[in-house]
C-alpha cells in the first residue's frame, strides 16, 4: 500500500511539473509586499498548483479517512506536496518579477507614464464592463509597478465595491486616504459608501464628513452624511445636511424629499413647508404630495 502512495505522489509531481511549464506565460509575476494583505493571499489560492492540491484532496479523501493510520501518513505527504508546489511557484513568480522589474526600470520616464496611463484605461474599461477579475489583475498590475498610484488603488477599491466585496475595497480606499492621499476628496467618498454599504455607519459618517470638509460644494455628501444621521437616529443633524444639500441644489427633487420627510419627522412644520412648495414647483406629479400636504397639517 505504501508502494502505492508513493506511485501517485510522483504522478503528482509530474502532472505538476507539466502544469507549471504549460501555463508558465500565465503566471503573473507580482510584488506581493507592495499590495494589500488580501491580494496575497487570492493569488496563492489561485495558482494552478494549489488548484491541483484541492482537486487531489477532494477525490482522495473519503477514501483515505476509511483507512485509518494510513491517512496520517497520507496528510503528511500531501503537506510535503503542498509545500513543494507552492515553493515551485513561489520561486517562479520571484524571477518573472526580476526579469519584469528590470526591464521596467530600463524605460525612460515617459515610457513608464504611457505604460501607466494604457493600463489603466484598460483597468477602468474593464471595470465599467463590470469585468471585476480582469480588472482587479489590470489595477495590481499597476501597483506593482508604481506603488504609489492613487488611481489605480482608488480604481481598485471601485472594482471590489461593484463586485460588493465590501472588505477588500475597505482597504483599498483606507490605503490611499491613510498613507497616500489624505486630502484625496474623492476617495474619502468612496469610502464611506464602502462603509454605509456594509453597515458601518458610524465610521462611514466620519468618511463623509471627512469628504465634505475637504470640498463642501457637492450636495450628494450631505446626503449622503444626511442618511447616515438619520440611520444613527441623530434628526437634527440629519436635517442639517440635507438644508446644506438644498442649498447646493435647490430643484433635486430627491434631495427635497428627503428635507421634507427629515422636517416632518424633527416636528418643523416651516421647514417642511417651505420644501413641500419648493418640490411642487419643480416636481408637481410626485406622488407623495397630497400625503405630505397631510402630514404637515397635523404638526
């Protein structure tokens, strides 16, 4: 019987060995020490190696658990596999990165900011095409190279927001507004609807209080610090960023539906009013109205 495991440990090892040099052009060698945690650890899930482990351990393992004392050894050999193809990759991906970087580093600077700037229109096109592992490979791709790069970090965090991996896109959005950007408007905003939508509320209120305070012009973040007041039961503060929100865009009706529901609920019957007129002006088949109309009479 061992005489058998060991025939099918070398069968492994050759069918490794032949997967390795067939998809040699597909390994992507990346720096993982210059990307997010979570980026390290789905690409060494996703190496054909540990694809072959996984579908080894799947057909073998009901079997194997049958035969008692030999499964102990066979755990030990499969570690001993495991180990070897992630060794085999490891070293792999090393000397494809030295080859990549050093060709890199021979560009001049304005071939390395074309370079970029293709990658990334790629990266974006792919996520707008909602092509998020495509994109997600495009954007590390870039980080690898310039690890720096806000946009590609901030295209990033939009991709895994899209696909609704709410961690991922976190940090991300953290990386560029903790260590690389913290004035970046923009990518405080996306953080905080990374938060709301994994119901961090209170954290992604101080996002958007973070984003409004650096550009206060932009109604959407008082509505968006609005909604995350009024989820967190604080009326009077909620009514205070959708009157800023108003007062950058007097004739959205979403924004006065919200001032006129915020107004009603606070007991502020002016307020109320004047929204209720503001929105029959600008959107007189709204079907709320006649309940609104209703509502403010009996404040």
């Amino acid at each position: 019987m061992l005489v058998f495991w060991i025939i099918m440990l070398i069968v492994a090892l050759v069918v490794l060995s032949a997967i390795i040099a067939r998809h040699r052009a597909a390994l992507v060698a990346l720096d993982v020490s210059s990307i997010p945690r979570a980026q390290e650890k789905q690409m060494k899930t996703e190496l054909v190696a540990a694809r072959l482990v996984r579908n080894i351990q799947r057909t073998t393992l009901t079997t194997l658990q049958k035969m008692g004392p030999v499964y102990t050894g066979w755990v030990a050999v499969q570690k001993g596999f495991r180990d070897l193809a992630n060794h085999i990759a490891d070293q792999h991906r090393t000397m494809q990165w030295k080859e990549k970087w050093n060709e890199w580093r021979g560009r001049s600077r304005g071939e390395r900011r074309a370079h970029l700037l293709a990658l990334l229109d790629t990266a974006d096109q792919a996520r707008r095409a909602e092509n998020f592992d495509e994109a997600e490979k495009k954007y590390i791709e870039i980080i690898t190279l310039d690890p720096r790069n806000v946009n590609a970090y901030l295209g990033l965090g939009k991709s895994y927001f899209r696909a609704e991996k709410w961690q991922e896109a976190e940090e991300a959005l953290r990386h560029v507004v903790e260590t690389l950007d913290t004035g970046h408007e923009r990518a405080w905003g996306f953080l905080g609807r990374t938060l709301k939508a994994s119901g961090k509320w209170a954290e992604a209120t101080a996002a958007f209080g973070r984003a409004a305070a650096l550009d206060d012009s932009l109604a959407k973040r008082w509505v968006d610090l609005g909604e995350c007041y009024e989820t967190l039961g604080n009326v009077e503060k909620a009514k205070s960023a959708y009157q800023k929100a108003a007062e950058k865009e007097p004739h959205n009706p979403k924004i006065l539906d919200h001032l006129i529901e915020i107004s009603i609920i606070s007991g502020d019957k002016s307020l109320a009013s004047q929204a209720l007129a503001d929105l029959q002006t600008v959107n007189p088949e709204n079907q709320k109205l006649g309940e609104w109309v209703e509502r403010i009479r009996n404040l």
